[in-house]
C-alpha cells in the first residue's frame, strides 16, 4: 500500500511539474528571462513595463506567487512539495516570481494567523496579485535594539484612533500604500500597552523623509504621524496584543532575511564561474591562485550545507505551527554569509570590483560594489545580530540571566 502510494504521489508531481512547465513557457515573456522583480528592488520599484505587467497578473491569478497561501484569499492553496516544484521550474527557465515584498515576507503570514475574517479577506488577496506594497513602522529614535520602547502612540478616539509619533528605518515608506505598524495605545505598561495597527500611507499626517546610505541608495525613510486617523477596524487582534503579533511577524522576516530562501535567490552564478572569468587558469580551465580556490570552494561547500540546514530547520518550524526562535540562528548565519560572498566578490574582480561609476566598469561591477556596502546593513535590520545572540541564547539553548 505504501509503494502504490508512493507511485501515486510522484505521478501527481510529475503531472503537476508538466503543468507548471507549460504554464511558464505559456505566460512568461521571454524578454524577461535572467531578470529579477522589478518592484521588490531595495533600492525602489520601477515602472511596470506590459511584459512584467502581464507576468505578474498571471501568476498572481494563478496564486503561484505565495503558493502555499490558502486559496480562499487568492493563494495557490499547494503543499509545500508543489511549491518546490514552482521554484525549481522557475530557476530552470530563467524566470522569477513576480509577487514578493513586505507583505508576502512577513505581513501577510502574520495577518494569516492574526487578522480576523474581514482583514484577510480585505488585505491578503492584493497581496497575492502583487497589486499592492507595505512597509513597516517598527524602529523609532530611541527605540531600536529594545522596540518595546517605542513612543508613536495612539489615542483611542471612539470610532478610531488618532497617531502621532516618529518611525525610522521604514523601508520602502516613499514607495508603500500601507504600513504595518506597533504602536502604544497604554502608556503604563511597557509591552502589555503596545498593539498592531495597519495605517494608510496616503492618510492626511503622514510624511516621510527617504534616508541616504553609503551605497548611493534610499531605500527607507524616516516617517512621522501627525494626527493621522486610523480605523478602529484596522487593529489586528486585540489591545494590548501587538508585542505577541509583532514578535511574531519578526520571527518571519529573520527567516525570509536568512537566507533560507531570498538570499538563495541572490546569489545567482557560482564564485568559481565569475572567478574565471577576472582571474588565470590553468590548462585545464582550473584557477591559478590555489589559495583563491581554496576560499572558494570553502564558502561554496558552506553556504550549501547552510541552505540545506536552513531548509531542513524552516520545514521542521512549520510542521510544528510555524516560524519559530530558529529563524535567529538562521538570519545570524545567513546575513554573516551574504557579507563573506560579497567581500570574495570585491576579491575576485580586483580593480574591477573597485568601481562606483564610469564607462570602465560593467552594469554588473557596479552593482557588486553597491551590493556589498548595501549587505552591511543585513547584519542590522531585522534585529542586529547583538539581539539575535540573545534570543538563541535565551529561547534556543535555554541559558537565562543570572542576577
């Protein structure tokens, strides 16, 4: 029984492999092969020419795009193997998902467990269309490492709340129609008076002030609420319940931060591939420099055995009910690694991993250089790897503050 059961699911997998093949070649526009999504970019979305219009509208009719999402609110409604599969398939023709953002990262998962009927009937099928961008109002000036500090408060006004209060670090706020945000409607209890609130970035009070960083980039803002009016409607669970919700959301943007997944996506050709093409090699094709060789097959031997390891702890986290404390160890290793592959890069390409503008660099150059002081932020955002220690110290190995 268990063989003919076996038999059976690889057929439905090999059935199910077919289709999505023949749905990429039917819909993805060939013109767009080797490309990533143009409106999940750090450093802003782009103007949405019909080719990725036309992607993205299939694929998020599809629900391909969060596949695992239940299918009553717009998501593909498959089994974590069948999202294997779209990935696969998707990697082999050269194509990308073209749903992706904060809210398929870490607010949608978070109002699928949280939000009641209404919410997730309102906010997750835009999400699932990609027709829609959030950010996060989370960090404020003095309320970074320890959130629970943060001041932005929110005044119960009756039928609605009125917010006022300064968030940083808001990334995408320039680009965002809404934001997720933890706010304080109790001032006498430090966690216990913090809730979760969705805020249109459009409302009247809202203003927002892009930040420069060292790579040339704006990726986020600082953003202010003067008394912006916010639904009562749109507080996701309960008073006083936004640490629990927010925590959680936090456990989902480590993982997705990790590596596990977005990272993986990242990396694109092998360090041993773009090496041969800056550096000697011998006669038979191999690198020159022994000790460059050496340090590339050693990222590459543990960088695989980290996204094996990631994969193998992110499935676990769910068939348990979810993302869990894990998603810490994840996104310490996996940001530390992502900054380890972009120093190798600056390495391999010498002088031509140098540049910041000019006819002598590559498109490509360029971006590497941009990409490795953009990449040491990773180790920040999220919860800086300081916090992350604590965690796994605290929830994953068991050990607690001595007095």
């Amino acid at each position: 029984m268990a063989t003919q059961l076996e038999a059976e699911t690889r057929s439905d997998n090999d059935a199910f492999r077919e289709e999505v093949r023949q749905f990429i070649a039917d819909n993805f526009p060939a013109e767009l092969k080797g490309k990533a999504n143009a409106l999940a970019g750090v450093d802003g979305p782009t103007d949405e020419n019909a080719a990725q219009k036309a992607w993205r509208e299939a694929m998020g009719a599809k629900g391909w795009g969060t596949p695992t999402w239940p299918k009553e609110y717009g998501g593909g409604g498959l089994d974590k193997k069948q999202a294997r599969i779209i990935d696969e398939e998707l990697a082999r023709a050269g194509a990308y998902n073209p749903i992706g953002g904060m809210g398929v990262m870490m607010f949608g998962p978070t109002l699928l467990e949280y939000g009641n009927e209404a919410q997730k009937r309102e906010h997750i099928p835009p999400i699932c269309r990609g027709e829609i961008r959030w950010c996060q109002g989370y960090s404020e000036p003095n309320a970074g490492s320890d959130l629970a500090n943060l001041q932005t408060f929110a005044e119960d006004k009756g039928d609605h709340y009125l917010v006022n209060g300064q968030k940083t670090w808001t990334s995408g706020g320039q680009w965002a129609d809404k934001c997720f945000a933890i706010v304080r409607t109790d001032k006498s209890d430090k966690h216990h008076g913090i809730s979760f609130m969705l805020i249109d970035m459009d409302s009247p009070g809202v203003e927002v002030r892009p930040i420069q960083m060292i790579s040339g980039m704006s990726p986020f803002c600082e953003t202010f609420f003067t008394d912006v009016k916010v639904p009562k409607e749109n507080l996701v669970g309960e008073e006083g319940q936004g640490w629990t919700i927010g925590k959680r959301l936090l456990q989902h943007e480590r993982t997705n931060i990790s590596g596990g997944g977005r990272l993986a996506g990242m990396m694109g050709a092998s360090l041993g591939d773009i090496a041969k093409k800056y550096c000697a090699t011998d006669g038979d094709g191999e690198l020159e420099d022994k000790v460059l060789r050496d340090k590339i097959a050693d990222f590459e031997i543990r960088w695989n055995s980290f996204l094996l390891t990631a994969r193998r702890a992110m499935e676990e986290s769910k068939a348990a009910g979810g993302v869990s404390e894990i998603s810490s160890v994840l996104k310490k290793i996996g940001t530390k690694m992502s900054q380890e592959r972009s120093e190798l890069l600056i390495d391999i390409r010498g002088l031509q991993g140098l540049g910041w503008e000019g006819d002598g660099f590559s498109t490509g150059e360029l971006e590497t250089v941009r990409a490795w002081l953009f990449g040491k932020a990773t180790t920040i955002y999220g919860g800086s790897t300081e916090i992350q220690n604590n965690i796994i110290a605290k929830r994953v190995l068991g050990m607690l503050d001595h007095q």
